[in-house]
C-alpha cells in the first residue's frame, strides 16, 4: 500500500483487535477487514508572529527592535518546532498525520502559509481556512486542512457580541464545513477569553461564547439532523467548568448520552490529571475536542470516533528547572528557550471501513 492509500489491516482475533477495540466487538471468525484512521487536531502554538509591525494590533514586542527581539531566525525555529510537533501529531495510526488541524494563537493568514511550507509537512499540502478577527493583539484561530482527506465547502467567523460590553473584543469562532472522505462534517475552532482578572470574574465571558458556540451547534443540527460536529479549541475552562458541562451540554460518560448533548473524551484524562498546560504548580486541560453523538455508532461503514489523545511527548516538556515537566514553550520569564507552546496539542481518531471504490 502507498502512503496515500495507508489504512489498517486488522485480523478479528482478540489479541490484535483489541488493540484499537472493545473485546465485545470481537468476531468469532478470522476474517480480514480493513479500516482507515483519520486523525482530527487541535493545538494552541503560543504567540505565532511574524517578525513584521502591524499598526493596527499590539504586536510591537514580536519585532526585530521588540522586547522578545522577535527576529528571521526565531521566527523560522518556531515554525521548524511546530510543523515537527504537526508531523508526529496523528502518526500513531496514520503517517498522513491530522486531517483536519485547529489551531489557536496565530496572528495572520501569512504565518500560517509560513508552517504549511515547512519542509516537515510540505508535502501534505495543508490548505489554510482563516479569518482575520477583532483581538486587539491580533490573534486568531484558523484551520489546516489536508486536500488529500478532506474536501472544503465553506467556512464562517461568529463574533463574540455581548450587549452590556460592547467594547469587548475578542477572537472569533470559525467553522469550517467540508467532507472528509466523502462524509460531510462541521468543525469549529475556538479560543476563548483568558482568566486574566480571576476565573470567577471572568466566567462570563466564556459562557457567553459557550452559548454562541451552543447556538451554531444546533443550528446546524436542525438543518442536517445527525450531522457530524466537532467542537475544539483552547477553552481556558477545564471539562468540568459550568462553561463546558452545562452551555455547550457536554458529557464524558457515552452511555448516558442524550442526542442534544456533545461527548467530551477530555472529561476521563481531567479525571486522571492529565493536563495540556501548567500555571503555579497545577495543571488544567483547557484545550479538548468534543463531538456530536452521530459519531458514536458501531457501524464502521461511517466515520466513527475511535480514541482521544493528549500529545505530551517528553520532547514537548521542558527538559530542567523549576518548570521541568511543563509545556517546552518559545519564552519563559522573559527568556528566549526556544520551545514549542505553553500548551500541548489535543488529538481524536476517527475509524471507518475500508471503501474500495
């Protein structure tokens, strides 16, 4: 099999089914079907510059003559460190890596064609879906998306509009809607309002964009009922937050499951306290993907979700020091480390039978 057409072999026998399947599913005869893998990602890549002063966002420290002397060559080893962490983000099961890549903290559509052309990841041909947002220091979500996999539709920005702060700004929710091999599915990519301030009193701010992200939910649900929908980003709330649990109705148990509800997988690595970043000594797990229940079936003729991942690789964590064991991130305490992100990458694994068209 080509790279391209790379999928799993696997013999219904116990020893090796279980590997990616309940034992339950296990059939009693040994019979060889084939099934293909397709990762879907999410990571916040801190603070993804250009070296180049735009006057009309806060992105004076990220230049040449700026505090974080933000030069050609930091800028280039940022980028080298993302598309290695892009590479081997999804690999375990397809060597294609992340059909689909949300991504949080990058400042323009230029920086993302920048990483799609790194010489890692280039020949997956990753095509960027952006929208320029409202973030005073210029930070967006955007999409990469692999052409191979997935077949682009369309895409919309949601603004943040909150009627007793009209002043505030903050990034946009994107949604993305597409097919990936031939099924249709929606993605919305989120980063929601920091803590700054305290998690009590800045609360509302992530419910509010919870509800908007609610909203486009089950809009698109009545349009297409069962549609397929995946709900990413970096929530700066953990899967247990009034923000995640109760307005985007989330739940990590699948079989308890309402129809009108999204399947967090986060909930059991928060449980095990698994996290994807570090404040003072604790961890949270702000960055998750959830899903609709349409991707919870057990006919493999369609897309069905396999497993979660939090992608914290020893080389992702800072190697020594008070923070050893944190996210290896790009500044630490004013000092260039020359890392990765303060956050670790998210990933879940969707499976489907083999089509031989």
């Amino acid at each position: 099999m080509g790279k391209r057409d790379f999928c799993f072999v696997l013999l219904f026998a116990a020893a090796i089914f279980a590997l990616c399947f309940p034992l339950q599913e296990v059939r009693a005869n040994d019979d060889v079907r084939e099934f293909i893998a397709v990762p879907i990602g999410f990571y916040n890549v801190e603070n993804l510059f250009d070296t180049i002063n735009d006057p009309d966002i806060r992105d004076d420290d990220w230049t040449p003559d700026g505090a974080n002397r933000w030069n050609t060559e930091r800028y280039f080893e940022k980028l080298e460190n993302l598309a290695k962490v892009i590479d081997m983000l999804g690999q375990e099961k397809n060597p294609d890596g992340t059909a689909i890549l949300g991504l949080a903290e990058v400042e323009n559509e230029t920086v993302l064609e920048d990483l799609a052309a790194q010489e890692r990841i280039r020949d997956r041909n990753y095509q960027v879906v952006h929208e320029e947002g409202p973030d005073r220091r210029g930070m967006d979500v955007a999409f990469l998306y692999n052409p191979t996999y997935f077949e682009y539709d369309s895409h919309k920005a949601y603004p943040t509009i909150i009627e007793d702060r009209p002043d505030f700004k903050t990034r946009d929710q994107l949604l993305l809607t597409g097919y990936l091999l031939g099924e249709r599915m929606h993605f919305i990519v989120a980063h929601w309002p920091s803590r700054v301030g305290g998690e009590a009193r800045s609360r509302p701010l992530r419910i509010a964009k919870a509800d908007i992200a609610r909203n486009i939910i089950d809009s698109i649900q009545e349009a297409e009922p069962g549609a397929k929908v995946f709900m990413m980003g970096d929530f700066n709330d953990n899967p247990n937050d009034i923000s995640i649990r109760k307005h985007l109705s989330s739940r990590g148990d699948k079989e308890d499951l309402q129809e009108d509800e999204l399947y967090n997988p986060y909930e059991s690595f928060f449980r095990q306290g698994i996290g994807t970043n570090a404040w003072r000594d604790a961890w949270s797990l702000f960055d998750q993907i959830l899903i609709t229940p349409s991707l919870l079936n057990d006919d493999y003729s369609d897309f069905t979700y396999l497993r979660a991942e939090v992608f914290n690789r020893p080389f992702l964590r800072q190697p020594s020091g008070r923070f050893k064991g944190y996210p290896f991130r790009t500044f630490g305490g004013g000092v260039y480390l020359g890392g990765y992100s303060d956050h670790f990458p998210v990933c879940v694994y969707l499976i489907r039978e083999h089509q031989n068209n």
